[in-house]
C-alpha cells in the first residue's frame, strides 16, 4: 500500500487537456446549412460489387478524399419536384428545429388531428424505405420542449417498438435534443405515460427500456407496450466516429432487436437528415450487400432525399458509410453466443482453407495487417521525447494520449508514453503505459496525480532475461519524492502470483502494449460475457489496436485470451448465467 501526496499544485487539473476524439465538420446552426446545387455531370455511380470495395475506397479517398467529395457533390439536392405547405404553414413554424430541414408534404408522417387544435396533424418527420420495405423507418428531428408530447403520439399511433437517436441532448453546449424521457419513474407526455424500465450504460451507446400506457383509454382496459431507446452516444462533437466497429455493433442490436410485428423504427438525431441518413443507408446497404453482393449507396441516398431532404449531409458522413461497409466486408459479424465457443475454437485450431495455417492464425494475420499510422504521433516522435519512450514502435497516438500539465518555464513536458483505452461500459477506462524508465518516474507519478488514478496493474518484473523492463519507481521501505509528489510505502502483501503493493483509473506497463492489451481485452471480454452472453475476441483485440500500436503483440497472447474465457465459462454450469 503506497500513499502519495504532492507539494505544490503545479498546473491545472489535465482534464482540460484532453484531446477531442473525432474530426473536424461545420457547426450545426439553427438554420443548416444548405448543400450548394451539384454541377450538371455525366459521370455515373453504378452499384458496387463487394469484392472491389477495398479497391475502390483507397482509390476514391487519395488525395485528400478528392473522388467521394465529387462523388458526393453530384448527388442530387431534391431528385422531385416535392412541396413543404404543411411545416411551412404559420401555425406549424415553431414545431421545425431548423427553418430549411422540413419534411415534404408527400412523405411527412400524419399525426391524428387533436379535437379543436388546428394543424395537430403536424410532426418534423418523414417515412423513409430501407433496403426492400416500405417506410421502414421514420427520419425524425430530435424532439423540441414544445414537440415531445406529439413525438410520444407519434410513436403511439405508429406502434414503433424502437427508438435509434443519434445525437447527445446537448452538443457544444448547444441544446440538439430536448429530453423526451423521465431519468427514473414515470412521466406524462399529453395522453402517453412513458415509465423507465430498465437502463443499460455502454461505452458506444445506452439501452433504455420504456414502458408505455395511453391514458384514458375509453376501453378501460389501459394496454401496455414496451419501447426501446438506443441511444448512440460516440457521435463526436465534430464530424465522424473514429472508427466504425462501435456503430456497427449498434446497429446489429437494432437490428437483433426490433420486433417483426412492430411499427417504423424512428430515427433521430438534432435536424433528422445527417447521422440519421447514415444510419438509414448503412442499415439499407448491409442488407443489400447480404441480398445480391454489392452496394448502391448513390443511388440509395438519391432516392431516399426524394422523401426527405439532405439525407447524410456532409462528404465526411457519406465516406463513413463506405467505411462501415468496408468493415463488415473485411471481418464479418465475429460476435459468438458463450455456448457456440466450444464449437468455434475447434474451427480455429482446424487448418482454415486456402490460408495454409490454423485459423486461429488466420484470424491474428487480419489483425496484425491493420496499418499502424505513424503520422498520428507527432507528440511521441518529437526529438525532445524520443527518449521518454522505452520501444520506439510502442509510441501513442494523438487523438488518445494521456497529457499532463505543461511545467512552468520548461517545453515538451506534458508527454508521457500512455493512452486512454475504452472499457466495456465506458470510454478511458483504462489508461495504458509503458513500464517507467529511470528518467521519466516523475512524468509517470504526475499522470498518476494528475488523472486521479487509483489502481495500478504491473504485468511485468523489473527485469526480465537480464533487460530491464520498468524501473522501480516505488520505494523499497519508507518515502521517495520525485519533483513535487512524495510516495510512502504503507504496506507490501505478496501472494503466489502477484504482489498488492499499492491501492492507489487502472494503468498497466511494460511496453504497454502485449500483456497489456491482453488484460484490457479480458477485461472487456469477460464483462460483456457477464453483461450479455456475448463475447468478441476479435474485435475487442481490434477496437484496442486502433486505440495503441501492437496491444495483444502475439499469437500466443491472443489464443490465451480464448482459453481464458473458455476457462471462464467452464467455470459456470449453468449458460443461463450469461443470459
């Protein structure tokens, strides 16, 4: 058990320091900006065959993105000729969000007119087909203080069973959504009681579970039906997702849970029309892609802009969707069931054919072919800082990396060899390192303060095969200070295994990447095994190294994270447990 304390407040708290995760894209206005009118151009964009995907991403994203921006320029505005009377109607203004986002009169969603309330019928929403069926979805705009109740009427009279929103309530600290549902309890949303179930917090997304009532139902009888919110919440303030693992799994727990019988699924974001479009056409060419082995995503959002204008507003979203596309293509779905693991490990050790190795193997080729992008390590790669860092290929990424504060009067010293790393339930979870060298243990005991840690995991001995792996950096017996942070050891326990020397945010070491990566992989896994009855070694080990260079570094490392969780389950008789 170790106590710390520090002399003297030597900067601010580095949470101002972090670092937004995601890209830059235009501020949404109360007005949005509209598309400029493509020019006139004879260039056809026909369906795309899955297999040259691949190829034509890379070929249209070099320079700068320049063939998707033209791409997505010559996308028709309106492909009709579509009228708006009914939102542009006097009484209807103050029910839009955002003045030119209105849905046409054609495909605008019809509420029951309301006894002596002129124009009730009006809600900012749009039907929208999918891939084959008609009006499968609803495009929303996010909910006013003065349209919630006609929202909740909305989801009534449709008998929508699923609510995607694809927005934060408040984003730049502009309000985008009003708040349609009670934290806890039940609330009242003009003849709708809409009571909270259950909640389920994810790092990409929440599940929240409504109970719904009409009250004064003239029958007596009060039915009750059950709605689902699936709140995606890694929409980054600025532009795209990272990545598009997190949405993907989103919308396959959409999909999965939906019901057959239900209504449209409503879709909303803030204006209805930019991530609620990406949704839609993501949702739309999975399915086609499924059906006949190619994708139209022009021609799907030319026609779907015939029933609501600008779906997928920017040239960053429509190269999202190719990018999600291109995910499932490469990887598949590598989501298992905990009873279907047995099986599957047996198809993993057996040769995988055409690969001439197991395909266990097979599968951590694919991953060790994700390209590591040294120019996103500028930080790292500073001569002032090359050597802070104890392997020169182990170096964090920009968008991740744990900062801390700048000392007064000396340059270049808010870098340590570290990176947030998302959890299960939530993002930074864990922050992880690099084993301390002998001249950077102040720089490890500042992030240590700093980001408020309180555990920390060592995965390696001081030195290994005679090289040094991590320098010691608590005391043997007594007080160590280093620059403004003293360290007491208060107590040692040892076990078999592993040693509690402190009880200090989890953080990790050696290079801070293989045993490290392997821990937060079971981390993660095994929570979601707990959580769900699910589990994703592939694209948890993935999702890590798009957040860190090289976690879980070898082959032996990955196939201990499967045996581990084969181990885990064993360990319970009963499957239900993880149902």
């Amino acid at each position: 058990m170790l106590r710390f304390k520090k002399y003297k407040q030597a900067g601010s708290h580095s949470n101002s320091f972090r670092l937004t995760n995601g890209r830059s894209d235009d501020t949404e206005l109360q007005s949005v900006p509209l598309l400029a009118r493509s020019p006139s151009t004879n260039r056809k964009y026909p369906p795309l065959p899955v297999e040259k995907l691949e190829e034509e991403m890379n070929r249209r994203m070099a320079d700068d993105n320049k063939l998707f921006r033209e791409e997505f320029n010559a996308l028709p505005v309106c492909p009709i000729q579509a009228s708006c009377d009914a939102a542009s109607k006097e009484e209807n203004k103050e029910k839009n969000r955002y003045v030119n986002i209105l849905p046409y009169d054609h495909s605008r969603v019809h509420l029951s007119s309301l006894e002596g309330v002129p124009d009730s019928d009006f809600i900012n929403a749009s039907f929208i087909n999918g891939y084959r069926e008609k009006n499968k979805f609803i495009a929303a705009q996010g909910p006013k203080e003065e349209t919630v109740n006609d929202f909740w009427r909305m989801i009534w009279e449709q008998n929508t069973a699923t609510i995607v929103m694809v927005t934060n309530l408040k984003e730049r600290k502009e309000c985008k959504c009003a708040q349609y549902w009670p934290d806890q309890g039940c609330w009242t949303y003009g003849n709708i009681r809409v009571s909270v179930d259950d909640t389920m917090v994810l790092v990409d997304y929440t599940i929240r579970k409504f109970c719904i009532q009409q009250v004064g139902d003239v029958s007596g009888k009060k039915p009750q039906r059950l709605v689902t919110q699936f709140h995606f919440t890694s929409w980054p303030d600025f532009g795209v997702p990272f990545t598009p693992i997190g949405m993907l799994k989103f919308l396959k727990k959409v999909k999965t849970c939906n019901p057959q019988y239900a209504g449209p699924i409503v879709v909303h974001c803030s204006a209805g029309v930019g991530r609620t479009g990406t949704f839609i056409v993501i949702d739309a060419m999975l399915d086609m892609m499924l059906a006949e082995r190619k994708v139209d995503v022009f021609g799907f959002v030319t026609r779907i802009r015939a029933q609501r204008c600008q779906m997928v507003q920017t040239d960053m979203q429509y190269v999202f969707i190719f990018q999600a596309l291109l995910e499932h293509y490469l990887y598949g779905d590598t989501e298992l069931e905990v009873t279907s693991l047995e099986s599957h490990l047996a198809k993993l050790y057996a040769p995988s054919p055409g690969a001439g190795c197991s395909g266990l193997e097979a599968e951590f080729k694919k991953l060790t072919s994700i390209k590591i992008q040294n120019d996103k390590m500028r930080t790292g790669n500073l001569p002032a800082n090359m050597k802070k860092n104890r392997v020169l290929q182990i170096i964090p990424y920009e968008f991740n990396r744990v900062i801390i504060p700048v000392k007064r009067g000396e340059e270049n010293t808010d870098y340590v060899n570290a990176s947030f790393i998302d959890g299960y339930r939530q993002k930074d979870s864990y922050m992880a390192s690099q084993g301390p060298l002998q001249h950077t243990m102040e720089d490890f005991w500042r992030m240590i303060w700093e980001w408020r840690s309180c555990s920390i995991v060592m995965l390696t001995e001081l030195e290994e095969r005679g090289q040094e792996k991590c320098a010691q950096y608590w005391p043997s017996d007594g007080v160590v200070v280093y620059g403004d942070i003293s360290i007491e050891l208060k107590r040692e326990e040892e076990s078999e295994s592993y040693t509690v020397l402190i009880n200090l945010k989890l953080t990790l070491f050696l290079a801070g990447a293989g045993r490290t990566g392997t821990f937060c992989a079971l981390s993660t896994v095994l929570e979601r095994v707990k959580a769900e009855g699910i589990l994703d070694v592939f694209q948890t080990v993935k999702s890590l190294r798009l957040q860190r260079p090289h976690m879980v570094q070898t082959l032996e490392q990955y196939e201990f994270c499967y045996k581990v969780v084969q181990e885990y389950i064993d360990a319970f008789s009963d499957y239900a447990n993880f149902k």
